[in-house]
C-alpha cells in the first residue's frame, strides 16, 4: 500500500519557477510509473491550465470546504499514472471564507489523508503568498521544495519563508523537513548566475539539488499547449534537467531508505547498544 510522500512547492517569490517545477516534476514521477496527485493550490490557476484544464467546474476548493473529496476532483491526463486536482477563480474566496473557520489550516491536510494510500507522491503548487492556503500546504506535507530563481535578490525572503517553516513545524507538523532547494532559469554564461548559485550552495551545502534548471524557451512554450514538457519536446534541455531532477529526488529517498535500514540492522546487532542509545539521546 503506498503512503504518498506530500511535497509542497513554495516560495512566496513570484515568478521563481514553482508552477514550471511541480508540473514537471509531477510529469516525470508518473511517467517514472510513480502514482502521482498534483494539486494546484493557486487560485491562478496555472498548474492546471498546463494540464490543458481551464475554468474547471469543480475545483480544490471545494474539497477545502468539505463539499468533495480529492478522489472525486482528481482529473486523468495524459500520463497514466499522474492526475490533477485544478483550482480556479473559486479559490480567490476561499482564504477570506476560510478565516473564521474550524481547522483553517488543516482542510488540506486532511483531505489528503483520506487519499494518501493511493498515490507514491503528491505534489503541491502553491500561490506566491505565505497566506492561509500555503499554510494548508506546510501543514499538510511532509517536505518542502523550494525553487530559486539565479536572480539578483534570489535570498530575499528565504529567511521569512523559513521561520515560517518552523512555526509550521513547531505548531501543526513536526514531521516537516527540506526536500530540496532547486535552483531555476540558469544562465551559466550569465556571472550573476554563478554568484547565485555559490551563494545558495554555500548557505544551503547538500540540500541545493546538483541538477539545475536552465533557461529553457521550451519549458516556457509546453504550458500554452497544455503539456508538461515531457510530452511537448522530450529532447529539450528542459526536459532532460526535469528527469534529472526527478532522478535525483528518487535517489535521495531510496538513500534515506538505505540509511535507514542500515540503522535497523545496527540496532538489532548485540553489543552496539550503547552506542545506539547515545545516539537516540
Ligand atoms: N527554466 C525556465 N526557462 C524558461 N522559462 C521559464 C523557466 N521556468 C519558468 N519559466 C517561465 O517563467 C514564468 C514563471 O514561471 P512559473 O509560473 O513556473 O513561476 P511561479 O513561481 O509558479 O510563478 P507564480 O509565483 O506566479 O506562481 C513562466 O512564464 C514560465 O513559463
Ligand atoms: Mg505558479
């Protein structure tokens, strides 16, 4: 039975690459034969109308108000193992409806659990804001993945968004780690990239993904044709970072999973006992 790994793709940055990101990625995880539920959490809208879905009749709100369930708004597309929950213009209203409300910040998170046996990962696009509906995502995920645009001012406001991280993690989702930052619209014959991209790593070291994301005008021209760049032009350099990026999100899990059971094994080895309660403590 898989248990979804939820993955948020935040940055209250406009324009930074979040919506270019979770499409793709969500793109190559189905095509990776991983089950896949992308929810667009934007009342733009965007992640969907890349799906080809605009102005749905049905939406994410309406499983934030308890009105339907994930299952039912989840939408088939091309690929057969990723559907997508669209939002729309009805989720401008939910945040201001949502204010007063019982468990404002937990609607997202438990209609996801009622659907978490069902998919390998769900992946979360999130609106340029650190408003209610971010929050709905922080609390419901387990990771963070945080694209960078390689522009000036590219940290600005990484600090906000990461004691926001904490809040969320100290008051509704202890569990709640880094995935990854992902560095995005790289210019490698542009400096002020490479600046960039040496300051993040040296703030960031191993959480910084090694694959980047280039410039690519393909990944910018796929959403008007309502395709994930997989499907639009497999053979651009967009395309080819985007499954390296998956590559290495894979691999980074399996490596927790190795690491994990290599403690398992240590833990029922005789004799390490001490060792093992020093570590735990
Ligand atoms: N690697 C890239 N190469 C070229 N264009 C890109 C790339 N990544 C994103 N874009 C383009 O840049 C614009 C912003 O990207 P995107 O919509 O993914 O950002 P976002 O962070 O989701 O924006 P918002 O904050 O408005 O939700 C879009 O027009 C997109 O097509
Ligand atoms: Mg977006």
């Amino acid at each position: 039975m898989p248990n979804a790994r939820v993955i948020a793709v935040v940055n209250q940055k406009g324009g930074v690459g979040k919506t270019t990101s979770a499409v793709n990625l969500a793109a190559c995880l189905g095509a990776a034969e991983k089950a896949t539920l992308l929810i667009d959490l934007d009342p733009q809208g965007n992640a969907s109308s890349a799906y080809g879905i605009v102005d749905p009749s049905r939406q994410i709100y309406d499983a934030l108000m308890g009105e339907a369930s994930l299952e039912n708004l989840a939408v088939r597309t091309d690929i057969e193992y990723l559907r997508v929950v669209p939002s729309g213009t009805d989720l401008v209203g939910a945040e201001v409806e949502l204010v007063g409300a019982d468990g404002r910040e937990t609607r997202l998170r438990t209609a996801i659990d009622a659907v978490r046996d069902q998919y390998d990962f769900i992946l979360i696009d999130c609106p340029p804001s650190l408003s209610l509906l971010t929050l709905n995502a922080l609390t419901a995920a387990n990771s963070v993945l945080i694209p960078m645009q390689c522009e000036y001012y590219a940290l600005e406001g990484l600090a906000r968004l990461l004691e926001t991280t904490d809040l969320v993690r100290e008051a509704l989702n202890p569990g709640l780690e880094l995935e990854g930052i992902v560095l995005t619209m790289v210019d490698m014959r542009n400096n002020l990239s490479r600046q960039v991209e040496t300051e993040v790593r040296g703030h960031f070291a191993e959480k910084v993904y090694r694959t980047r994301i280039p410039r690519n005008v393909r990944l910018s021209e796929a959403p008007s044709h309502g395709k994930p760049i997989l499907l639009y032009d497999i053979h651009s350099r967009g395309a080819v970072a985007y499954l390296k990026l998956t590559e290495e999100l894979l691999a980074g899990l399996s490596e927790e999973f190795n690491s994990d059971q290599v403690a398992d094994i240590e833990r029922e080895e005789p004799g390490h006992g001490q060792t093992i309660g020093e570590r735990e403590a």
